[in-house]
C-alpha cells in the first residue's frame, strides 16, 4: 500500500513540471549575436619595416580588445538568466528535499 502510495506521489510531484510550456525564447530559434572585431592580417613577417610590424602589433591589439568587451558585454547581458535559472534549481532542489523528507516522514509511522 505504501509503495502505491509513493508511485502516487511520484506522479503528481512530477506533473507539473511536464506540463510546463516552454517560454517564447526557448527552441534556439533566436539570432545569437556574433562579434563585428576586425582580425588583422597575416603577420608581416621579418621582412616587413618596424612601421608595418607596429600597426600590426596595434591591430591586434585593437582585435583581442574588441572581443574581450564582446564577451563581458554578452555575460552581462546573460547575468539575469543565469540567475533566473539556478534560482529555479534551488527551488526545485528544495521542493524534492522537502516531498523526500514527507516520503521518510510516512514510511517511518
């Protein structure tokens, strides 16, 4: 009886979470932006005068910053979703150990 009891459970504690529909984002469907950085051009080489060797070196330079703001810009962007979803975990995580600790709760009477 308590086994059926505990399949019961299981089965309604479950439901909600499947009948949830997915929120308008979801699916990938979404453009994901990409950097505009310009990547400088193949190095000049030993050949190339200092004048050529340093704009190339400020090129560069001038890339890896572009997509270092690029890429704290997308994680300041993405911060609330990170949050939003491991609040979500966290009440999940607490809604399971409280329906485990009412399962314990019932076998042990």
């Amino acid at each position: 009886m308590r086994l059926h009891l505990l399949l019961v459970c299981v089965a309604l504690a479950a439901a909600p979470a499947l009948a949830q529909q997915p929120s308008a984002g979801a699916g990938g469907s979404e453009a994901v932006p990409k950097h505009n950085c310009a990547k400088p051009g193949e190095f000049p080489g030993s050949l190339a005068s200092d004048g050529q060797k340093r704009q190339y070196q400020r090129d560069y330079v001038a890339y890896t910053d572009c997509l270092k703001k690029f890429a704290t810009d997308q994680n300041k962007l993405a911060e609330p979703h990170i949050k939003a979803a491991n609040d979500t975990v966290n009440e999940y995580n607490a809604a399971v150990k409280a329906f485990n600790d009412l399962v314990e709760k019932e076998k042990a009477k």
